[in-house]
C-alpha cells in the first residue's frame, strides 16, 4: 500500500484498487483536495481477503472502492471470480463499513442495462444485465445496499485514463501498427476521463453524499465516432471501418445503448460536466 499525505488530523481516505486506471487519478485528486489517503492494491492487498479489508475499514474515515474484475469478455468463463471480487467482496465492505460506522464510495457500471431504452439511463431504471460482468456488478450493488452501510453508488461508461489499456489507448496503438480497424457504430455512449470522474468523487466525498448517480462526460457518441475524432485531432490516416456489432462477435454481448442522464450528479458538482470532445483532447495532448 501507498501513504499518501501524513497528516493524521485529516480524514484517512483509503482508495481500493488504487493503482489502477481509475485509483491512480483518484488518489492524486484526493492529496491535492487535502485529504490523508492511502490506495490499497494487488498483489500486497486483495479486496477478496476478509482480513485485508477489516485492517482498512478499520484503519480509515471512508472507503472509496475502485478495485474490480473488469475483463468483460474474460468474465463469461472466469465467472466464480468475477463475483468474488465484483459481488462478495463489496458486500463485505458495506458489512464491515456498516459495523465500523464508515462511508463507502463505490464503483459500478453502464453494463448493469442491457441497453435497449430508447432515451438515456436514470438512476430509478431497472437494471438488466446482458453479460456475466454486468451481473457481477450488479450483484455488488445489491450487497451492498443490503449491508446498511453509509453509501454513494455511481455508475460510470467507457472510461479512459493514462494509468491503464483502454478502447481510446487501443485503437492509437492499432493505428501506429499500421493495422486496418474494424469498429462498431451501434453502440452509443460517452467516453469518459477518469480525471473527470476523479474530481467528482472528490466533490462527493466531501460531502458524504448517499444514494445512486450516473456520471459521464456531456454528450454522446458511437464507438466508430470516438475512433473517427481520435484519428483526425492526431492526424492519423488509418483503414478504419464501421460494423454492427451483430457481425463482431465476443464472449460478451454489449449494451447497444449505454447513454446515461447524468442531472441527478449534476447538481452536487461545482462546475459543468465538460463534453466528451474536450475530454479526449485533453487526454491526447498528454500523451
């Protein structure tokens, strides 16, 4: 595990999974918001191991949980462990955080819909999983929604971030090989920066928000779109072509439509939810 910050006047922030994508952003959010925060994270922390996570519930003042099996297509045959650590290990958090007393932020998924409303996704729709990693995590919002614990839950979609491999890092690596691309354009959604998501939780914890929120970037936009934008602000020429994803098969099916209706975060955020064109270029100047 990593300190972050010695203070010990301030609230201890323990950040599960926090060398991941999501975590790492998270924990740089929370030091420079002020707070004492340590991110947890394999292989000397294991969100599976009960003993590991009563030592952090214990040890801190809120819990924010970005630890996650997150191979979706991997998910269909690793099933046990997908729920071990997207269902089992959350419900145990909200016990112990109920026992201890401590707020918990955690980290679920647009892939709890199977995508067929025809309008963005609010909180209050019903949730209907399509692929074993959405029913994992929705099994771990339930469990932890059923442990009583102090809880704000949000649901993010199609996040990128400099920390880890994602559809956005992905398609420019295809690119500079040189390969021809074959991407869908029927599956609608908002490519989301994990910087943006950080400084919303950030918001949140601040204010020990409860309840259930969807969180995105403004806008919304095709997978091909998002490969299309990429290539031309990078002045790549690339074979890119667009498909359904009826005719690109894997493992897992995917939600065609993952847009969320994010008014509901909205409201408790300082500043506007940017679009998601401002948030790619930002992301790709860094690189």
């Amino acid at each position: 595990m990593t300190r972050k910050g010695a203070h010990r006047d301030k609230p201890a922030i323990a950040v599960l999974g926090g060398r991941g994508m999501l975590g790492t952003d998270l924990v740089a959010a929370c030091a420079a918001g002020g707070f004492d925060v340590c991110a947890y994270d394999l292989p000397e922390f294991d969100i599976t191991d009960a003993e590991h996570l009563r030592g952090v519930v214990e040890a801190s003042d809120a819990i924010l949980n970005c630890a996650a099996y997150t191979d979706v297509d991997a998910a269909e045959t690793h099933t046990a462990l997908a729920h071990r650590v997207n269902a089992e290990a959350v419900g145990r958090l909200g016990e112990l955080a109920a026992q201890y007393g401590r707020w918990v932020l955690h980290f679920s998924t647009d892939f709890v819909f199977d995508g067929t409303l025809d309008r963005p996704y609010v909180e209050t729709d019903a949730p209907n999983p399509i692929n074993e990693y959405g029913r994992s995590k929705l099994a771990g919002e339930e469990r932890l929604a059923q442990s009583g614990c102090s809880h704000c839950l949000v649901r993010l979609e199609w996040t990128y971030g400099r920390h880890g491999s994602n559809f956005v890092t992905k398609t420019i690596e295809h690119a500079k090989a040189g390969q021809s691309l074959i991407v869908v354009e029927d599956q609608i959604g908002s490519p989301t920066p994990t910087t943006l998501v950080a400084h919303a939780a950030c918001e949140l914890l601040k204010q020990r928000v409860e309840g259930t929120f969807h969180l995105c970037s403004a806008g919304y936009v095709s997978r091909f779109g998002v490969a299309q934008f990429v290539f031309h602000r990078l002045g790549l020429d690339v074979d890119l072509k667009p498909c359904c994803s009826s005719e690109y098969l894997r493992p897992a099916t995917r939600p065609l439509n993952s847009r969320f209706d994010c008014r509901k975060i909205q409201t408790l955020l300082k500043d506007p939810i940017e679009p998601w064109q401002q948030g790619i270029e930002c992301f790709l100047r860094q690189l």
